[in-house]
C-alpha cells in the first residue's frame, strides 16, 4: 500500500512525536484532510487527543478494545 501523505504525515510525526496536543493540532490543520470548521471544535481535538495518546500508552489492541 502506498499512502501520498506519507511523506506530510511523518514530517509533522518528526517535529511534533514529542507533544501529543502540537502533533494533533499538526494533524487538524491540514485543512485538505480535516475541515476548518471540525478542526476548530475543541471537543473534536479533545477527543482526538484522548484516543492519539490511549493509543501510544496502551497500544492498539487495547485501544480498539474500548471502542
């Protein structure tokens, strides 16, 4: 499989892996991927926040298991 972002989203990984809420407001403005208007519900960055970091402490398989 090859994913055209790849490249965009490994960048943003590289400057912002550190800070879970910079990398996901790194994610969210890429207004060609997520829409304005979502990306600017703190709700919407909250929970994605919540969910990035349930899957970097935990790890997939338990992530998925909360759903």
């Amino acid at each position: 499989m090859s994913d055209p972002l790849a490249s965009r989203f490994i960048e943003l990984h590289e400057r912002h892996g550190d800070d879970p809420e910079a990398l996901v407001a790194a994610f969210l403005a890429q207004q060609d991927i997520v829409p304005a208007a979502l990306a600017a519900q703190q709700g919407f960055a909250d929970a994605v926040t919540d969910g990035y970091r349930r899957l970097i402490n935990t790890g997939l398989a338990a992530s998925l298991s909360t759903l």
